[in-house]
C-alpha cells in the first residue's frame, strides 16, 4: 500500500509518499518540502491568509515532485492523507481540499490525520525507531505535552503547558533580542557563542511537582534583561542572554521528562516536534536518560518540522493497528482547535 500524505497545517507545504506492505514497518520512498519562511520574514510571524495562499501554489508541484523522485504515479497511491488539524483553519482547508478532491478523482479512500500524533510517530521512521509503550515529548509550535503512549492511538496527557510553549518562548526571546524569523533556530545559532550562566533567568513551574509547563513568565524575565541592557548591547551580552533562555527551557523540558519516566515506570522517551531539533535539548536528554539507563528517539533532523512524511505515516500506521477506517468521500471537514486524546 502506498499513501500520499499532505501536511498544510501552517507555513510549510508537504507531500510525501509512504509504502506500508502488511506487519512490516512503513517505508518513506520520497517527501518534498516547501517553507515560507521567506513569505512571512517581513512581518515577523506567520500571516494567516499569505500562508494558505502559498499552500495553493506549492501543493500540486511538490506532490510531482514526490512522485517522480518516488518513481511512482498516481494510480499506485492507495490512499490520500492530509492534515485535519490542528492549525489554521485557511491553511488547513487547502491540503483537506487538495487531498480529498484527489482521492476522489483517483476513487481511492482518503484520511484526514491529527497534526500532533504525525509529529508523535514521526521518530518510526527513524534508523533508530521507538517501540511502544513510551512517554513522549511533544514540542511543536504552540504545543508542549508530555504523553504516556500505549499504542496508536492510545495517548494519555500527562501534562502540557498553561501558556506559552517552548517553540513559542524560543521565537518571541529571540524577537526581543532583535533576532529575524523564525527566531529558534537563530537563538540556538546566537547561544552556541553565549555564557549559559550569564543570567539568572527563572525556571517555570520546575518543582511544582506536577508535568504541566509554563514558559510566559520566562519571557517577560528575558524582557526585563533586554531593557536592562538598554539600546545597543554587544554583540557578547546578546550571546549570553541567548544561552542563558536556551539553558532555562531546556531544563525544564529535561526535568519534566525526566519525572515523566519515573511517574510511568516506563524506559523510553520519544522527542518529536520542531524543538526537538535543538542541539542542546538533544544533548541534555541524552545524558538524563544515559544516567537511568533510558532509551531515547528522535526523528530524523529533516522530519523535525512540519512535513508530509509524518502524515503519511500516521495514517498508514492508524489503519495497521486498525484505529482508522478510511472514507470515499466528497465531503470533509477541518478541525483548527483538536485535542491529541480525543482522537482515539
């Protein structure tokens, strides 16, 4: 079985092909990409209505794109997936549109996909890939939870954040150090020059004793420092103040996992979401779960971010454990605001 997977949640157009032959492990043959970084740079976060415009153009040459590069056509692909939710709901109705107009021009069934739980089983795909039961960390944009996964589709939150995320502390301290978008990757490039020790920034909830997050208040500390050091900081103290925010939520991600493992009795972490791209996460959960013999995934650096592969896996993987039942259907629907453990 061949799925075509189609991830248009936000700023990043994805297809990608996936091959799932019975019990054995889906197999990505080709995924392509397309960011609008560049679209969105000039007002400093993503525009709703450019984002979805974007998705437009991009989609029908990225899936050419994969096909090619697959060595596949249209009439091999068994079954379209597309991003359901969450996101933004312009956005995601053009890959529900594209996906399911397809299947239905091909008269192949198609699957709307949960975001989250793409991100979640995106480390299958991995040289390196999970085996259930795990606890997972997902941090992707506005999302931070900790999960106890017992299966597909088996998901019991075990905490997530009460404000910001983690991807959206990194992204407005990087803003307020004058950093251009998207702001994560350029605070983690500006801390490797920086004295993580340098400010004492607070940790958020990091002895509450409960798995909840908190990073608002980790922003308004780097607010404070910012004003502190007036108008023109060097280029050292912007370093530092970078290094020492890193260092704050990557402490406080690793605490909480950390607690999570002994809460569960579980032996294995699974990392997914753009964050856990960052070097110095990857890093600091290696030696956490070293030190208590712990299994730690993540997936593929390409497949951090948002992207079609792990639509296209979640789906085939959904209909193997026999979660899902694809549809033939002209009519769908889009789901911006979709809880993880609803989706059963």
């Amino acid at each position: 079985m061949q799925v075509l997977g189609i991830e248009s949640s936000c700023d990043e157009s994805g297809v990608a092909l996936v091959q799932w032959q019975g019990g054995a492990a889906p197999r990505l043959l080709a995924h392509a990409l397309f960011s609008q970084i560049d679209l969105h740079q000039a007002y400093g976060g993503v525009v709703p209505e450019l984002a979805s415009r974007d998705h437009i153009r991009r989609l029908l040459p990225l899936m050419r794109q994969v096909l090619a590069e697959a060595g596949s056509r249209l009439a091999d692909v068994d079954l379209v997936a597309y991003t359901r939710g969450p996101g933004l709901a312009g956005a995601l109705l053009i890959g529900a549109g594209v996906g399911c107009a397809l299947a239905a021009a091909l008269g192949k069934p198609v699957l709307g996909v949960h975001h989250l739980e793409g991100h979640l089983l995106s480390p299958f795909l991995s040289d390196d890939p999970p085996q259930f039961p795990f606890v997972a960390l997902l941090v992707s944009g506005g999302h931070t939870q900790l999960m106890q996964v017992q299966g597909v589709g088996d998901y019991v939150l075990l905490g997530e954040t009460i404000d910001d995320a983690a991807g959206e502390a990194f992204d407005k301290s990087a803003k307020l150090l004058g950093l251009a978008y998207p702001g994560g990757p350029a605070l983690a490039r500006l801390a490797i020059a920086g004295d993580a020790a340098a400010f004492a920034l607070p940790r958020p909830l990091l002895h509450s004793g409960d798995l909840d997050f908190s990073f608002a208040g980790l922003k308004t500390a780097v607010l404070t420092q910012v004003r502190k050091l007036g108008a023109t900081p060097t280029l050292q103290q912007r370093a530092d103040l970078a290094a020492s925010t890193q260092a704050a939520i990557v402490e406080v991600l690793v605490n909480k996992s950390m607690r999570a493992l002994r809460d569960t009795g579980l032996t294995r972490l699974v990392v997914a979401g753009g964050v856990g791209a960052n070097a110095q996460l990857r890093l600091s959960l290696n030696a956490a779960c070293a030190k208590v013999r712990a299994r730690v995934h993540y997936p593929e650096l390409p497949l951090c971010s948002d992207n079609g592969a792990m639509i296209a896996l979640a789906a085939a993987m959904r209909v193997q454990a026999g979660r899902t039942r694809p549809e033939r259907s002209l009519t769908f629907d889009v789901k911006p605001r979709w809880a993880l453990g609803a989706i059963g």
